[in-house]
C-alpha cells in the first residue's frame, strides 16, 4: 500500500510525514492533493488503486476545488457541476463587489 504514496510527488505531502501516510485512512487527502496538482498519469495511479467510484464520491464531498480543477473533474468523469458540493456552497455562497 506504501507504494501508491512512493509512486506519488513527495511535494504534495509537505505538510504531512509522507513516509507514515496510510492510503486507506488518508484517502481523502491523497486524492485532493493528486487532483489539485498531480498530473494525467498520477491521476491514473489513484484511480486504479482506489477506483472510478469511490474517486467519484469523495470528489463529490470535498468543500474546495478550485474552478479549473471542478471544470476538469466534471469534464473527466462526465459529472454535472451542480453535483460537486464545493460547487454548490460557492452558489450560496454571498459574493460582494469587488
């Protein structure tokens, strides 16, 4: 299981002690940390190490993308963006002038 982390950039993780991440209980971290900044190949890696859905739904409940990242994912996997929570709390979200 440590081989998904060491497959990964150790830049993502440096906040964390890399070397004692579990891919299991830090799932949501990992596959955060891969969309935000990973690349197609790392993004691979993940998907076949935790599969399509279970990417899917924690991607769905994450409170932050970025806009291009939550363009990316719901283009990828084919997903409308009104389905992604952070999507729906920047809808209700005030916004003031600038």
């Amino acid at each position: 299981m440590n081989d998904l982390i060491h497959r990964l950039n150790p830049v993502y993780f440096w906040d964390v002690n890399s070397s004692a991440l579990d891919p299991l209980k830090s799932k949501r971290l990992i596959i955060e940390r891969v969309f935000t900044l990973g690349n197609l190949e790392e993004i691979k890696i993940i998907t076949g190490f935790y599969g399509k859905e279970e990417i899917i739904k924690t991607l769905r409940n994450l409170n932050y993308l970025e806009p291009k990242n939550l363009n990316f994912v719901s283009f990828l996997f084919k997903i409308p963006k009104k389905d992604f929570k952070c999507y729906q709390r920047r809808q209700s979200t005030i916004q003031h002038w600038s």
